[in-house]
C-alpha cells in the first residue's frame, strides 16, 4: 500500500500545481469548478486517511477508500481507525 499512496501523493502534488489554474479557466465558463478548487487542500488529508485505514486493517487501497468515504457519510458505518484514539496516534 505504501508504493501506492507515493504514488498518488506525486500525483497531488502535481495536481495541486495544475488543478487551481484549470478550475480557475473552467470556472469562467462553468461557475461549478471554481467551487472545487475550494476542496483541493482536503486531498492530502483524505489520502492520508486512506492511508491509515489501509495500514490499521491491511485493506487494498480501494477498500480503504470506501471505509473513508463512509466514515465521512452520514448515517454510514465510522472506520475504527480513524476514530480510535491508540489507531491514530499509535
């Protein structure tokens, strides 16, 4: 998991640089991508939560993006290893 997640923070990290521009040209035209710009500083935070549970259960990466999504869901099931304490900081 660990190879995967490098890869994907290279990506954001790409992202970071290419996405505001982008969403900020689409937003001209299509006011709703200038909305998601406003989002783009949550990505490295959710794939550092995808990360965590990924390490915590030993899930494939496509697990543990589905075990965050829900934990971010209401009324979905929380992942116990972003709300257990010792799973966190442990």
């Amino acid at each position: 998991m660990g190879d995967t997640v490098g890869e994907i923070e290279n990506g954001m990290k790409v992202a970071e640089e290419i996405l505001p521009t982008l969403f900020g040209a689409l937003g001209m035209f299509f006011p709703e991508f200038a909305l998601f710009s406003k989002f783009l500083p949550l990505l490295p935070v959710l794939v550092k939560a995808v990360d965590t549970v990924g390490q915590a259960t030993g899930a494939p990466v496509h697990e543990a993006i589905t075990a965050v999504a829900d934990h971010l869901t209401p009324g979905q099931p929380n992942a116990p290893a972003l709300t257990d304490h010792q799973a966190a900081t442990g």
